[in-house]
C-alpha cells in the first residue's frame, strides 16, 4: 500500500544526490559505485518483494578546491552514471582553497534540480536500499525530515 501512496502522489520524482567534495579522490569510486547500487534504479518487482518507489536521480557534485584527482574523477564518471540514468551536474570551484564543507554542500544545492534532497559524503557507501527507505519514509510522514542509520567501520569509529 505504501508503495501505491508513493507512486501516485510523487510520479517519479527527482532525488538530487548532494555530494560536496573536497579531495576526495581515493573514496569516489566506491561512493558513486553505491550510487548505481541504488533499487530504485532497478524498479522492478519479484515474487518476494515489490517494485520499489520510481524515481529519477540526479547527482549535484561540488569540488571544492581540491587538488588531488577529484575533478578528473568526476569527469570520468559523468557519462557512467548518464547511461545507468543518472543525471549529472557538476560544478566545481575556481580558487585552489576550498570554502568549507557547507559552502560545497550549499553550492551543490543550488546547481541541483530534484524535488528531494538526499546528502551525501565523498567518504561515505549508501547501501542499496537507501533512497527506497527514505523516500517511503517520506511519502509516510509528509512534512518529516527523513535521514539515515550509520554504521562505522571500525565499529566505533569517528572519522
């Protein structure tokens, strides 16, 4: 039932991935590869569960100021993540001294275009059911900001 409340009331919404880097290199792959890991990117029912919510997605990266790879890794995924059906839009800032992580978050919202928001960090894997539950959460509890369970490896760690 709730997966016919999300479908009707939202159609296919837009969800911006707001992905602020600041060199990030060495996680990038692993992230954008969680992103293509998505369910809703392969909304497709089985016998044991339904289809998820369709959506569309759209990842609104910023780097900010890096100088390591981050820049050549975002060009290089571009057309990756375009053919899976993955909006892209970057931007990038033009000083060799980033602005800070919510400069980089802010600016990224600003380029994105999504009617939901989902924040994500360089150094961090959504697992693949992520955008599925908190856009069920959502359609559940309109009005609600909706975030997300973390687990830490190590187990226990900060950073």
């Amino acid at each position: 039932l709730l997966h016919t409340v999300v479908l009707s009331s939202m159609s296919a919404p837009l969800v911006s991935i707001i992905l602020p880097i600041h060199n990030g290199d060495m996680w990038i792959d692993e992230c954008l590869e969680a992103l293509l890991c998505q369910t809703v990117l392969h909304a497709e029912a089985s016998s044991a569960d339904p289809a998820p919510p369709a959506c569309r997605l759209e990842l609104s990266a910023y780097d900010d100021g890096s100088s390591d790879g981050s820049w050549d890794s975002l060009q290089r995924w571009k057309p990756r993540l375009e053919a899976a059906g993955v909006a892209v839009v970057i931007g990038r800032s033009g000083g060799s001294q980033g602005g800070g992580c919510g400069f980089a978050k802010n600016r990224a919202v600003a380029q994105s275009s999504g009617t939901w928001l989902c924040f994500q960090d360089v150094d961090d894997l959504s697992r693949p059911k992520r955008i599925e539950a908190q856009l069920l959460a959502a359609a559940a509890r309109p009005g609600a900001l909706v975030g997300a369970r973390v687990s830490r490896e190590p187990e226990g760690s900060t950073a």
